[in-house]
C-alpha cells in the first residue's frame, strides 16, 4: 500500500498546497480589533477551534467519506455529524434522535447533486462564520464540476442553529472564475484572522490558484482576498491556525508539497493575522501533516509539522528513517523556533528518549498529528499518527502515540503507544489496515480531557473505521474504547474509506 497515497487522502480541514512563497495574500479590509472571544464567534488560538454545532457546550466531530458511494455514484462522498454529549459522541444508530446525521449532495436541501467523483468531505472544517454563537460545518468538495469545467471544485457550508446542523441555511462557495482541475476546496479552515468581523473568516485552497478568503456579510458569504497563481499544480496540502504570536489574531500555516518538491521533506509557510488580514511572514521545514496548541502553557500557540524522514541537516536526526515531528513554540514573532528564539523546530522521532517504539522505513511517523490537553494539566499534548507502522509482524498495520506537553515543552516522560492489539482495544491489527492514519483530539464530553479519534480507512476491505480512546488524568485508556464504522452510523459503508478525513 502507498504511504504516499495516504497521505494525498488526509486533508482533515486543515490542509493547503502552494509554494509559500507564492501565496500573495490581499488585505482583507481595515478595521479596529474587537475583543476576541473565547470559542465562537471569532476564534483566534487553536483551542477556540470548537465545533460545537447546536451551542449546547459539548464540542462535536465531523466525518469524511469521499470516497464513499452516494445513490450508487462512486466517490460522491458524504460526511457523518456525530453530537457530543455528558457521555460523549453517539457511536451507533440507537442514540437519541439528533445525536447522529449522515450528510451528502443528496441530502434535502443541501446545494448540489451527488456525482461520480465529487469527493464530498475531501476537506472538513468548523468555525461560527456568521457569528450568531452556532458554530457550522465547511464541508470541501474537490472533485465537483462546474457546468462543463471539470474538477473545478466547490464548498458547502452548513450553517449551526440550536437545533444542530441543517441543510434550512446553507450556502454555497466556487472560485470567481471556475478552473479545470483546479479542484477548489482541496483544503478549508475557519477563523478569525481579520479586523473586519466579530466572527471567522473562511479559507479555501485550490490548486492552481491557491487561496481564497471569505467573510460573512448581509448574508452572503464574500471573497474579499485573492491571491496570485503559483503557476504550479499542487498535491497534498495542509490548513491549520492557531495565535502563535498572540496578538489576538488567527495565524494560517500553509504546508503540503509540489511535484517540484522532495516529496518526504514538505514545506509549510507562516502567515500572520493582524487588522488588515493575513501576511506571508516566512517558510518553515516540514509540512506534510500539521497541527496547532499551547503544548508548554506560556499563552503562545505552537506549530506541530510532521516529515516523513530525515531529508537533511535540519532535522537533527539522520537515523529516523520513518519520519519526524518537529515542534515550533509560538513566541512574539511567531512559530520561530525551540522556545520561540532561532529558525530550527525541536525534531522527535521514534528515537528520541522515551518514546516507545524504534524508528523504521515507512512507518510515516507523523503522517496525522492533532494537539489538545488529554489529561487537564493545563498543556496541550500531541498525538502522532503512523499508518505504515508495522505491529506484531503486520505490515502497515498502523499505530497511534501520545506525546505529553509541558512547562517546559513536549516530552517523551508518559508518552504512550496504542495499535489494535492492544488490550482493550477492538478488533485486531492487520496488515494495511492503516490505523492512524487520522488522529483527533476532542473533548466530546465536556469534561476538559480530549479524547483520541483514531481512524483507519483501509480496515475492511477499505470500509474504513474509527476508535474513540478515552482521556483521563493519567492520558488515554485503551479500557473503555469503541470502534464504529459509516454503517453504523447511517452511511454506505462500502469501500467508503471511512474515516480518511477527520475535521482537526
């Protein structure tokens, strides 16, 4: 199976793909800041990223299946909604009414037709983008036609109410002028980068053009950022923010690679948010999985960028074939580096002391990433994702690490190590089964742990599933977890590769 191929799959609204140095972001208006919110409306740091849809303080999870069958269409694609809770999300069809949907171009009401090859759920992202408290659901989907341009790409947003999601206020996002396989919606993200609005903007990528930004105005969502081309087209891509120099701004990092590029190495560009919108501040090593949060508690969110093995000097780890994850703490001027001092990410692998595991070719050690506080000691914690682990003599059976935050940064003391082997864990590590593949850490039950998400799309034959770990003092239990698939949920299960997309 192709770690690559994996990888391109895992677009977790939270992925870009352009050249940095190419993304010319225009000025998104210019307006005093107001204060910022913590949660919606107007997210800025990374843990302001809820997905709380019906505003009833339980965070819930979106989805992806874009490859899965929608009224017999291949790779229409369709996204589940699952609603957090005292008891956390609903895993199965027999929770109360609401408590699950299953979403798609067929649903009622919902823009669009499902077609062969839309790729529905490519791309998953969350953020109160009218700022009425409700935070709603950006759903990309890459492969959409627009009348005769192939591929061109669209994105579907579902507006949060009390009530949850529904497809009653919906709108629809295209490119200005529609590209063949231009594929808009490859990424998405939601936040508040800008003075304009008390509430978060949107950004989509694409991949001729690269991004787009939108603000919510008399109803209408509105393009008022566009940047120049990068004359490339561009692959596997990542999204995330966070306020990384806490100016009480969202910050974009654009990461993923171009086939110009060493594909192994990745890139990722820093863009600063400020009155006036986003700026391109300077390019970063590693890319080709990212995510963002206060790991050593100092009020700065950090940069957390994963590489799929050791390409040169910056790394710092010559002999960590299966990958890398470096971390950059935020500082006043930005992810810049150990501490937030320097240029170089403090580099982990599967040898660095305290790890489990030994670091092998093709594990894809880094592949997903997600930062959230598993334990509620107030530090963000990181949990790695490796599709191409092998376990127990399986190939690529796939496995999941924690890695704990602290006072003075991420540290291998506690770092735990989970496959499908082990005890309390469903189910059983076979070979391709990819587990890890995607990685979320959300607190669905409102107690102030995370929980782990853990997806692996080719279990089944390629069905896909997902296992829910929960969190305690102590970090992640393998006691108690669950797994479900999209049948379970409402879904066609069939080749679905259920899972492969997991909104960050």
């Amino acid at each position: 199976m192709s770690i690559a191929a994996r990888t391109t799959r895992r677009t977790a609204g939270s992925a870009a793909v352009a050249a940095a140095s190419f993304l010319l972001l225009a000025g998104a208006g210019i307006l005093a800041a107001p204060t910022a919110f913590a949660g919606v409306p107007g997210g800025t740091s990374a843990a302001d990223r809820n997905s709380d849809f019906n505003g009833d303080g339980y965070n819930d999870l979106l989805t992806g299946a874009p490859e899965g069958a929608v009224d017999g269409k291949e790779g229409a694609g369709f996204v589940t909604v699952q609603y957090g809770a005292p008891n956390g999300i609903g895993t199965n069809t027999t929770v109360p009414k609401g408590r699950v949907q299953v979403v798609s171009q067929s649903t009622k009401n919902v823009p669009g037709t499902s077609e062969r090859g839309d790729r529905f759920g490519q791309a998953l992202a969350t953020g109160d983008l009218d700022g009425d408290g409700f935070d709603d659901a950006v759903i990309g989907a890459p492969g959409e036609d627009e009348g005769t341009v192939e591929d061109a790409g669209r994105v579907t947003v579902l507006y949060g109410s009390k009530e949850g999601l529904g497809a009653e206020r919906t709108a629809s996002v295209a490119a200005a002028e529609p590209t063949a396989g231009a594929r808009f919606g490859l990424a998405v993200a939601a936040a508040r980068f800008s003075g304009d609005i008390d509430a978060d903007q949107l950004v989509v990528l694409d991949q001729k053009v690269g991004l787009h930004v939108f603000t919510y105005h008399a109803g209408v969502l509105r393009q008022v950022g566009t940047p120049h081309s990068t004359g490339h087209t561009l692959q596997a891509a990542y999204l995330t923010t966070g306020d990384y120099d806490r100016d009480g701004f969202a910050d974009l990092v654009v990461s993923g690679y171009s086939p110009d590029d060493d594909y192994a190495k990745g890139w990722s560009a820093y863009y600063a948010g400020g009155t006036e919108g986003l700026s391109y501040r300077r390019d970063l090593h590693g890319g080709l999985g990212t995510a963002s949060g206060d790991i050593n508690g100092d009020g700065y969110d950090d940069l957390v960028v994963g590489q799929l093995s050791a390409v040169d000097e910056t790394t710092g780890d010559a002999d960590a074939p299966g990958g890398l994850v470096g971390v950059y703490y935020g500082g006043q001027d930005g992810p810049a580096g150990t501490q937030g001092s320097g240029t170089a990410p403090q580099w982990w692998s599967q040898n660095s002391p305290g790890v489990p595991g030994a670091a092998e070719q093709d594990d894809a050690w880094g592949n997903d990433l997600s930062v959230a506080d598993v334990d509620g000691d107030g530090y963000a914690d990181v949990a790695v994702g490796a599709p191409g682990e092998d376990a127990d003599g399986e190939a690529a059976a796939g496995a999941v690490w924690l890695l704990r935050g602290s006072g003075t940064g991420l540290t291998g003391t506690g770092a735990q190590y989970f496959d499908q082997n082990t005890p309390g864990i469903p189910g059983t590590a076979e070979a391709g089964d990819a587990w890890g593949a995607q990685v979320r850490l959300v607190d669905t039950d409102g107690d102030g742990r995370a929980e782990l998400v853990a997806a692996a799309p080719d279990e089944n034959a390629g069905d896909g599933a997902v296992w829910l770990l929960p969190a305690s003092r102590d970090g992640l239990l393998a006691d108690g977890s669950r797994s479900y698939g999209a049948a379970t949920l409402g879904g066609n299960a069939h080749g679905a590769h259920f899972g492969s997309v997991i909104d960050e």
